[in-house]
C-alpha cells in the first residue's frame, strides 16, 4: 500500500523567502506525482502534475521535482507572498490509477 | 463553468440519521470519486465510478453506498450515520491526460462539511 508523507507538517517564513516543500513515497511503482493547493474551507487546485518519466515541471513560480528512485518529490515556490498562504498536498498515482494523498504543508507566508 | 458542484456545503445529524450528499459535473468528464479528508490524514477514496454505470470501492467504503445517476451526477450516502463520518467530503470528476492513459487530472468541488452528533 503506497504511503505519502509530508514534513513539516507547518511552516511559516517571511515574504520574499523561497518555499521548499517535501513529499516522500514508499513505492517508486507511480504513474506520476500531483501537487495540489487547498485554501480554508475550499477544495483543492491542481498546481503541477509530474509524469514518472519526468523529472521536473514548472508553473510560473512554481517547480516540482520528481525523484522515483529515492521516492521523494519537491515543490519550490519561488519569493513567497501572502497569497501563497495555503496548504499544499501532494499525490501520488498508482499504476492501477489510484491517488494517494499526503496530509499536506500548511504554509503561512508572513508580511 | 461551474466545474464541480456539492450539495450541502453543511450537514448535522444525529446518530443513525440517514442523508445522500450529491455531486455534478459539467465538465463531460467520464471518472467521478468521493473522497473524505480528516485532520492531519489525507484525502481517502471513499467510492469512485470509471464511467457511467460503474462504480467501485476505494480505501475506506464501509458505512457508505453511492450511485452513478448519469454522466454528470455521482452520490454519495450514508444509510446510518455515525461519529466517525464525521469529516469533510469531496467529489472530483477527472479526465485523461492527453498521450498518456490512465492518468487523469482531477478537479474538486468545493467540499460539504458533515457532522454526526
């Protein structure tokens, strides 16, 4: 059974501080690797999607690495703002399609 | 474009109280799932549907049944409710990312918060 693990499980820095997020995967066997966003009360965004043949996808100020064989993947957000404030979770794909999810990186981004 | 819809956005009930949480997309997406997210876990699949007219278990179904009405709608009840349901439910409708089969892009509602007293 895959298991998805993120540490810290909080974080606050100072705006202008570069992100670095961390999820780990027991089983390397994934399709790809999903990061997500959640805002209080609301569902969660799709981010960045990284297939298992990739190492790294970038949006933006965002970029996500993937590294199957260590089972770790990193989602770097570039000179953070308030509005980055949100919690971020990971997800890991199966080869039989199913999502397992990480209990997410609250992240506050102090002004 | 609405994406994802839920209804109700809050629930309370009593122990053994029965309820349906609904979900509908208008994306023409073929896969729809339920999720639950608890505190410090993450989201657990619930019950998922492939396509109209399918429907299979995920990690935790017990205590749950759902029903594929169309393409667009997938719900979820709970025949007798207990505490431990008490959480926060998401409905996602996915579609297959071009050039690679199987892997999908999910898109969530925005979550109906439930509360079993």
């Amino acid at each position: 059974k895959q298991e998805v693990t993120q540490i810290p499980a909080a974080l606050s820095v100072p705006e202008g501080e570069n992100l670095v997020l961390n999820c780990s995967f027991t089983d390397s066997a994934i399709y790809n690797l999903q990061w997500f966003r959640q805002d209080p009360g609301k569902g969660l965004t799709s981010l960045l999607l990284i297939q298992s043949s990739q190492r790294e996808q970038t949006s933006g100020r965002l970029n996500a690495s993937l590294d199957k064989s260590s089972g770790r993947s990193t989602l770097y957000i570039a000179a953070s703002q308030p509005g980055d404030s949100a919690t971020y979770l990971c997800a890991a794909t199966s080869n039989d399609y199913k999502l397992s999810f990480g209990a997410g990186t609250t992240v506050t981004v102090r002004a | 474009n609405a994406g994802v819809t839920q209804t109700p956005k809050f629930q309370v009930l009593k122990t053994g109280q029965s309820m349906t949480l609904q979900c509908a997309q208008d994306m023409n997406h073929n896969s729809m799932y339920w999720y639950r997210q608890d505190p410090g876990m993450g989201l657990r699949l619930i019950y998922y549907s492939a396509s109209e007219g399918t429907t299979d278990k995920g990690e935790v179904p017990n205590g749950y049944n759902v029903s594929r009405l169309n393409k667009r709608e997938f719900s979820l009840r709970l025949e007798s409710a207990a505490p431990s349901q008490t959480s926060v439910y998401f409905c996602a409708s996915s579609f297959p990312i071009q050039g690679s089969s199987g892997a999908n892009v999910l898109t969530f509602g925005a979550g109906s918060r439930l509360t079993v007293l």
